[in-house]
C-alpha cells in the first residue's frame, strides 16, 4: 500500500516538474517575442537574467538529486516541495548582478536582433 502511494507521489513529482519546465519555456518564449514586438532592450535583459535563473534552478537540482538522501531527516513530501523551493531562490540569488554571465551573452545575441528588426 505504501509502495504504491510514493509510485503515485513520484509520477505527481514527475508530471509537476514536466509542467513547471514547459511553463517556464514557454514563458520565455512569449517574454522574447513580447521584447522583440516592442523593441524593448530592459526586458529583454530581464527575459535572459529570467532564463539564467531557470537554467542555474535545473543545474542546482541536478547536483542536489547527486547527494546521498539521510534516513534521518525524512520529512516526506513537505521536505521535497521545501527543497524544491529553496533551490529556487538559491538559482535567484546566484544570478544576481552580473550572475553567471549567461544572461549578458544571450543579450548581446538576441539584441542584435532586435537592431536589425528596426533598420528593416
């Protein structure tokens, strides 16, 4: 019985994350083509600070399933959304300022094409 509840727990997990990461993609997708419509350069660096933060949430929770989990300190579900949340505002906090720089190169890229958009 128990066996089967974290079966379900974990196809829950699985089917949340898949969503979040789509959610997240698509997100910025519609923040880039907002940004290219309006010619906008501050959102635009917006959009690639947002987009390095989702990249360094990913890289941060793919270190952390890498550590050995403790019999311990099992808190169960509450503990894994608490984590989840935590690796988050870790990924915010990381990419502050100038971050890992991943955003200030996506923006040199993609701003060359909102220059070339407004000389057509």
């Amino acid at each position: 019985m128990v066996s089967s509840i974290n079966g379900i727990n974990n196809n829950v997990d699985l089917n949340i994350k898949t969503s979040q990461t789509k959610a997240e993609q698509s997100g910025f997708e519609e923040m880039l083509q907002q940004v290219q419509g309006e010619k906008d350069e501050k959102k635009l660096m917006d959009a690639c600070r947002n987009l390095e933060s989702v990249f360094v949430n990913m890289m941060f929770k793919q270190m952390q399933s890498t550590v050995e989990k403790s019999e311990l300190t099992d808190g169960g579900y509450g503990e894994e959304i608490f984590n989840d949340m935590l690796t988050e505002k870790y990924a915010e906090e990381a990419t502050k300022g100038s971050g890992l720089g991943l955003a200030q190169v996506m923006y040199k890229q993609l701003s060359k094409n909102i220059t070339k958009i407004e000389e057509v």
